[in-house]
C-alpha cells in the first residue's frame, strides 16, 4: 500500500517538528509509540485509514506522503507556514497572521546565512 516515501516522510516531518509521535498517536487512536517507529524505519505499513487522518491534519495528500519526497518539496506547492496558520486561523487575526509571518520568514533567512558561513 505505501509507496517508497512514506517512512522517509514521516521521519522527515518528526525530525522537523512538523509532527509529534503524540499527535500521530492521538489521530490514530494508537498508544504505542513503537508502531510510529515501526512506521517511520518501513518495518510495519500504516493503514490507509490511519495515513488518511494524518494527511488530513496535516494539510497534505495521501499521495504527497507516499509518492512524493516531503523534503524536496518547492514551498510554493506546499507551504508549511501556511498550514501551521490554517491550524490556528480561528485566533489569528490578519495583522497577527502578517506579523508572525514576517517573524518567522525572517528568522529562516537568518538561520540559512547562518549554515552557510559555518
């Protein structure tokens, strides 16, 4: 059922704090947490009903997380900015929306000149 990229996308999106084990568990209505490890090192194939609920909390698609390498994505077809504040669109208002994003472009621009001069 999962093509080639799904456990290196959900190592991808642990390893980047896109989402938590926890979060996963929850969604899943799991309480193991070796089956997200079981999951992310490709030992044990998720359901497609649990793959369904993460793509969905996500903002992503089921074919992003299975067919496509989440790393390598161009933030134009998937901005993960934009999914973090469609999460919290419901206390956000727009100037609080520009701001944080401002916020946060800015400190991306200053933590990648940051890796390139070490």
């Amino acid at each position: 059922m999962n093509g080639d990229f799904f456990p290196q996308n959900l190592k991808y999106l642990l390893d980047n704090d896109i989402i938590t084990v926890k979060t996963i568990l929850n969604l899943t209505n799991n309480n193991s947490p070796s089956l997200v490890t079981m999951w992310k090192n490709g030992e044990r194939q998720i359901t497609t009903k649990d793959l369904l609920k993460i793509a969905n909390h996500l903002g992503y698609t089921v074919d992003d997380l299975i067919n496509k390498d989440l790393s390598k994505i161009n933030d134009n077809e998937i901005n993960k900015t934009q999914i973090l504040f469609d999460k919290s669109k419901d206390i956000l208002s727009d100037d609080d929306r520009a701001t944080l994003e401002f916020i946060m472009k800015k400190t991306i621009d200053n933590y990648e000149k940051n890796k390139k001069n070490e």
